[in-house]
C-alpha cells in the first residue's frame, strides 16, 4: 500500500480551523522501494489556523511532479470515503476540503455541524501513454509521460470568469486581462453582461483592439420573470459587436411547460436584437434552468431556425454551447462522447473543468467545477469528442466557486494540464 498522511480537522472557539497532524506511514508500493522521496510531506502547523485566504479548509503537502494523490476522509479512522484526487504539477499540492462555514442568516451563532473529519493523502502512479512506465518515473527520467496522447483539438483555451467564486467583483477589465495575460492566455469570457460601461472598457482596452486579446463571451443569466430594458440592452449588444463577443444567455426558471415557452420567447426577441446590432448569441445550457444540458439547448435552437418569424440573418446569428459540468450534473458524463457527436456542429462555445465522476449526488459544485488539474473525471473523452467532430472554436475553463486568482495559481495549474492534454496547434 502506498504511504499516506492522516489529517484530523476540528472546530475550536471563534471558529478558526485547526490541523493536528497525526501519523504518516511508510509502505512500498508495486514498483517503488520504501524512499523518503516517496513520502510527500504536509507543510502543517499545528499552532495556526490551516486555512486559505478565503477561510476555506485546504491541505497542503509536498508534492511530486506528475505523481496522483487520493484525498479521502474519515469520522472514526476505519471507514475512508473519496474526497477528490489531484495531479501534482509541482512541490506544492493544495487541495481544498471544506469551504468556509458560514451560519444561516436565520441563525447567525448556529455552529459548523461538521466537527471532526480525518484525512488521508495517498499517492499512485498512471501511465498515461500506456508503455508501462509510469508518468512520475518518465518525468524523474526527462521522457515526455504524455508523448502520443495528446488530443488535436484546434482551438484557443481562456479562463471563464474571473470574477466568479469569491474573488473581488471590483477588478477593473485592464485588471483582468492583465491577470490573464501574465500567466499566458491570449483570451477570457467575461463573468458577466454587465452594463455598457463595463463592456466598453473591455472593447476599449488597446490589446482587445489590436487583436491581442479575444473577449469571447459574456454570461447573460435572466430569468423567466425578468424585465427587459431593450434599450440599454442595445447599448451593450453594439459594445459585444465589436469586439465580435458573444452574449451566452442562460434563462433561468423551472422546466415546466409554461416556462420553455416563456423562455423561448425570449430567446426569439434576443435573436432579433442581436441580429440587429451585429452581435452573437450563444444558448447556455445550466443546471436548473429552463434548459440544462446541450441537447436541449438544441432542441430551441433548431426551433429558432425554423421559426418562420425569424429572417435568415437573425437565424444565422444564434448558436449553442456545451458545458463538461453541467453535462454531468444533468447525468451525461458516462456517454459524453454521444453528446458532443450530436451538438458538436451548432457549437461555437464550449467549456471545462475537473470535476470528481460522482458530482452528480456529491457535493455541489465544489465536487461539479475543480481545477483542471484536480477530480477523477477523466475529461479526456469529452476533449477527443470536440476534436473528432471538427470543434475550433474557443474552450472555457469555468472558474465557478474557484479561489480568487489573486491568491491562488489555479490558472497556472489548470493551463499546465491543459498543455498535457491537448496538443499545441501546428506551426
């Protein structure tokens, strides 16, 4: 069995999370001699709160370059259930465990009911390429673990949402690009439409409008019961067409009867203002919404298109998206190839993420949208899918409920295991 390291986490007064460090066990496993190299070692401190700078539960522990590490937990030390899994891209692993407690408003000094969990980090090896040695042993000998494996799919990959999880609503649109460019992508999909000023200052920015920097999208999120200010609304569609932007609209509400219809109707009206400004619009598919998953989001397009009310140019306008973490939500992730054959031709947004196989019935979204670089969803199918049916437009990393980018370097991480995944475009 492979080593691991077992953490206890308890909650004490004023509520400050605590890490006790109780045992590390070394063993060998199939192919490793017992070496002090194998066992990674927790940076944990005892004395201080082991938290992040959200407050959030995080472990943190010593890592090896390509080496999977298994986090899982325990109440009583016998019984380990799967938390997540990890790949390590550097020295440091972290991996959050917990989000911040935060009482109910209804009951401001109601306590965390989650007291006592114990935690055990295993490492194993994977062979990606499949020559029977594993990715850790081919980086520790300067081969390329990945060589052969890596999926063509054309297309550029950008962060979605920036400003998503936490993170400070106030960064200004240089802010954002400049965060993004310094850490190497060449794009971003904005959190949200927000107002004509806040997209004009995108479109304004010398790099979007040299061509430098693509602003692909922008979530719209309305409701069923929203109200419409076409005016305003036009003033921000005409800031997305220049910077040839879409507007990803997801329309909020119960899947009822009456709902769909509400909603295609006011898809219908979008498509025409869209048409009108120049602008594109991109049905999201969501969790909980009136649509959500692709194939539905498909089914309103193609009625959009023969909507007879609709001219040729306000059809042409209208495409739809596909989302890894909403395909699995709605239960699509064991035929996800099977989908992405079905909606791959009226794509031209896509996103993705790591996300543990079990999101559906497990954790919300802290088990639906991790770092690339984290979950034991193998999104390798869904990228292929993309890539065989021809897919070239851009591909999102969703950043919902993710930390601060501020304070945390899961852009880094995720755009190394995206370079591990997919291959660079050609020359």
């Amino acid at each position: 069995m492979p080593s691991s390291l077992c953490l206890r986490f308890s909650v004490f007064p004023m509520r400050l999370i605590t890490a006790l460090f109780l045992a590390t066990t070394l063993a060998t496993s199939a192919g490793h001699a017992a070496d002090p190299a194998f066992i990674p070692a927790l940076f944990v401190d005892p004395g201080v709160p082991h938290a992040n700078f959200a407050g959030d539960m995080e472990l943190r522990w010593h890592g090896e370059l390509n080496r999977r590490y298994r986090i899982e937990y325990s109440t009583d030390l016998r019984t380990w259930k799967h938390e997540g899994q990890l790949v390590g891209l550097d020295q440091d692993c972290h991996y959050v465990v917990k989000r911040r407690y935060v009482p109910p408003s209804t009951d401001p000094t109601k306590p965390d009911p989650e007291v006592r969990k114990f935690w055990r980090v295993t490492p194993f090896d994977f062979d990606s390429d499949g020559d029977g040695i594993s990715d850790y042993d081919e980086s520790r000998l300067g081969t390329d673990p990945f060589a052969g494996t890596r999926i063509p799919l054309r297309c550029d990959f950008v962060p979605f949402g920036l400003c998503f999880g936490g993170s400070d609503w106030s960064m200004t649109a240089a802010a954002q690009i400049s965060l993004c460019q310094s850490v190497g992508y060449t794009g971003y999909g904005l959190a949200g439409f927000g107002s004509e000023g806040g997209l004009k200052a995108f479109a304004d920015h010398p790099d979007v409008g040299a061509g430098r920097f693509r602003i692909y999208s922008a979530l719209w999120w309305v409701d069923v019961t929203s109200a419409f200010n076409w005016t305003d609304i036009d003033k921000r569609l005409v800031q997305a067409a220049r910077m040839d932007m879409a507007v990803w609209m997801v329309v909020g509400g119960a899947k009822t009867t009456a709902n769909v219809e509400t909603a295609y109707g006011i898809l219908k009206t979008t498509v025409q203002h869209c048409a009108n400004k120049g602008a594109k619009l991109v049905l999201y598919p969501h969790e909980g919404t009136t649509f959500i998953n692709a194939e539905q989001a498909l089914v309103l397009l193609l009625r959009l298109r023969a909507d007879e009310d609709l001219s040729p140019a306000e059809k042409a306008c209208v495409s739809i998206s596909i989302h890894l973490c909403h395909e699995l939500k709605a239960g699509n992730g064991a035929r996800i190839a099977e989908v992405v054959a079905a909606v791959a031709p009226y794509c031209t947004l896509a996103s993705v993420n790591g996300a543990e196989a079990d999101t559906r019935s497990r954790g919300g979204w802290t088990t639906g949208i991790r770092p690339l670089d984290q979950g034991n969803y193998d999104v390798r199918p869904f990228l292929q899918a993309l890539a065989t049916a021809g897919y070239t437009g851009p591909m999102e990393y969703h950043t919902y409920n993710l930390p601060d980018p501020d304070h945390d370097d899961h852009l880094e991480r995720t755009l190394l295991r995206w370079q591990q995944l997919v291959a660079p475009p050609s020359p």
